[in-house]
C-alpha cells in the first residue's frame, strides 16, 4: 500500500507539471482543497451516439469528459476491442452479414447461458466488416441515425485518439479502460491483462502521472494488476450479486461484504477508487423515489479510496422518481437534479452518457 500511495502522490505532482489546471481535476485528495468531481465519459458519449465507437469517445471529451471509458473484450486473435460485452447482436450489424450465420452459438458467461455472436471467436480483420449499432433504439431513437456508420474500435485506437484529442483540445483526455468478463477470457486461454499492460506498456502510460485508470466488477485480477500496472485501479461494485470470480472459487462474500467498512478497507490495499453502483449510495424506494444517502462515501474516504458512481443518464426511464418528467420512458427528465443530488455526497466523480449534462450540473454546484 506504501508504493501505491506514494505513486499517487507523484501522479498528483507530475500531472500539475504536466497539464497544468487539469492536476486540480486528477485527485481530491492532499492538494489543500476539493477538487472538481471528475466527469467520465460512459461508454464515450452514448446518449448521443452508439456505444463504444470512436465518434461517441470523440463526442464526450469534446463535451469536457475528464476520462473517456471503453469496455475491453478479446478478438479470436487476442487483440482488445470496445465493446460493452462480449455478445455483439446487440451492438453491430453483425445479424445481417450471411457469410456470420454460422457464428451464432449459445455459451455459458458468468454462469449464465447467452446466445448470440462472440467476440472471440472473430479475427480482428473480421469484426473490421462489421458496423455499430445503437443498443436501445426505443429509448434512444435519435442515435439510430449512425447506425452502420462506425467501425469496432482496437483498444490501441483509442489511445490514438486520446492522445490527438489531448493535443488538439490542449488538455489531458483521461482513459478508463474496463476489464469485462475477465475470468470468462482466462477460462477459454484469452486472457485480457496481458494484452492490457503490453498495450499501456507500449504506449508509456504505464506509469503513476498517466491519466489512466483500470477498472473492474472482479477482485482478482485487479490485485493481480496492482504489481504490474502502475496506474490507478477502480473496483466496481454493484447493489446485488457477488464478483463472477468469487463465485466461480465458491468465495461467499458479496458486493455488500465489499462495500463495509472492513470490506473497503481490504480494496484500498490494491485499488484507489471504489464504482460503486449509484443505488449503494443513494437507494431508492419501492416507487422509485430517493431515500436517504447511505455512509458509503464517508467510509470509503476514511479507507482512503475515492467514489465515482455509476451511470447517470438523462432518459426518464433511468431517473428516479422524484426527477422523472413524464411516463414516457424516452423523453428527459431533470438529470441535473439528479446530479445536483449526488455532488452533494461528496463523490469524486461520475459515469454519464451524457457528458454535456454532468458538465453543466458540476458549473450549477459551484466546481
């Protein structure tokens, strides 16, 4: 834990050499005041275009994410590409090539039997001829405009983009890849932290004054790459269920065992940021309307780790009650109440589809 917080600190040091006005945005913690909470851009800017395309990562820094997120999945020839999951019917065109039908199989991921067409068992230069489509065109109709526009990005292209985007904005464009199914990809021999650190590695990000942090729903493999990345890591949690890699080992403990106090402390021995989801720290009740905040957030302040929630969006039916505009599910509600709500915890950042907004509501707080 010493070497982890000492990197922290040099990140904070190099990043005021380095970026100037953005190190006030890259930690809140030791710099004498609180920083701004950090904008993520979920997805790149997936309510305004399809997920995990280039045009929807471009789209949320130009809106003034912080950090951009891409989910990583393996192709059958082990290269890391953006998408959310590893099924890609629900995402690309990829039901309408003849020459994929075959393709179509049912496999067991996390337990769970999903039927579809899988990443891994597509070439690089495979899933290169196939185009992106919206993944909720009833609620987000207007994103199907692009559809068949935008090819599958490589992780590496990505990183390119990030890095023209920083020079071009004359900003640093944070980067926040996310593991998906990591104990699913060591189980078929594709597993993805290799190919993540060769990759960081290659592109001298691995080192503490990156803007990068790595991201994942599982514990293992997230203590595994705390000796080898350098960077910061987030554990993911959510407001049900358990970590797939605890129960394929038969390990008993929760995402609630996770996010106790003494569960908070063991993650701040090889993370830095707890994602939690959004209902862990503000719950709902059965009608859908705000309860009270919970003390995640102090308690993970006192364990040492920073917050940043997920996902926010404007669509009345991701809401909570007390912020829907009407019953129709497509239509916005007043999400920056929402946001307004959340800032108000003390978070240290956000995971939003619409980067505009979080934005916006981040200026309405006083950051």
């Amino acid at each position: 834990m010493g070497k982890r917080l000492a990197a922290l600190a040099l990140s904070g040091f190099a990043l005021v050499a380095l970026v100037g006005s953005a190190a006030a945005d890259q930690d809140s913690r030791g710099g004498g005041e609180q920083a701004k909470p950090l904008i993520f851009g979920h997805r790149g800017a997936s309510g305004y275009r399809p997920e995990h395309t280039l045009a929807s990562y471009e789209l949320a820094a130009r809106m003034g994410a912080d950090y951009i997120e891409p989910d990583l999945v393996s192709t059958k020839d082990g290269v890391l590409v953006a998408r959310h999951e590893n099924e890609i019917g629900g995402t690309t065109d990829v039901a309408s090539h003849p020459e994929f039908t075959g393709r179509k199989t049912t496999k067991i991921i996390d337990g769970s039997p999903l039927t579809g067409w899988f990443t891994e068992d597509f070439t690089l230069a495979e899933l290169k001829t196939l185009r992106a489509t919206e993944r909720i065109p009833d609620i987000r109709q207007r994103n199907t405009i692009y559809n068949k526009r935008f090819e599958v990005p490589t992780f590496q292209e990505v990183i390119d983009l990030t890095k023209r985007l920083s020079w071009e904005l004359k900003r640093d464009i944070g980067i926040a890849p996310e593991t998906k199914h990591p104990t699913y990809f060591q189980s078929i021999g594709k597993p993805l932290e290799p190919a993540l650190i060769r990759t960081l590695d290659r592109n001298g990000l691995n080192k503490p004054q990156a803007k990068v942090v790595v991201q994942s729903f599982e514990v293992s493999n997230l203590v595994s790459l705390n000796r080898s990345l350098r960077v910061q890591l987030v554990q993911l949690t959510s407001a049900t269920g358990a970590p797939y890699d605890f129960i394929a080992k038969g390990d008993k403990r929760t995402y609630a065992d996770i996010v106790s106090p003494a569960g908070l402390r063991e993650v701040a021995k090889y993370a830095d940021w707890l994602g939690p989801e959004k209902a862990q720290i503000i719950p709902r009740d059965a009608a859908g309307f705000l309860q009270a905040p919970t003390s995640l957030v102090s308690d993970s302040h006192k364990a040492g780790l920073k917050v940043v929630p997920y996902t926010f969006r404007n669509e009345n039916s991701f809401l909570p009650a007390d912020f829907r505009s009407s019953a129709v599910a497509a239509e916005y509600g007043n999400a920056i109440g929402e946001f307004e709500k959340f800032f108000a915890t003390g978070i240290d950042g956000i995971f939003t589809d619409n980067t505009d907004t979080g934005v916006e509501a981040r200026k309405a707080t006083g950051h």
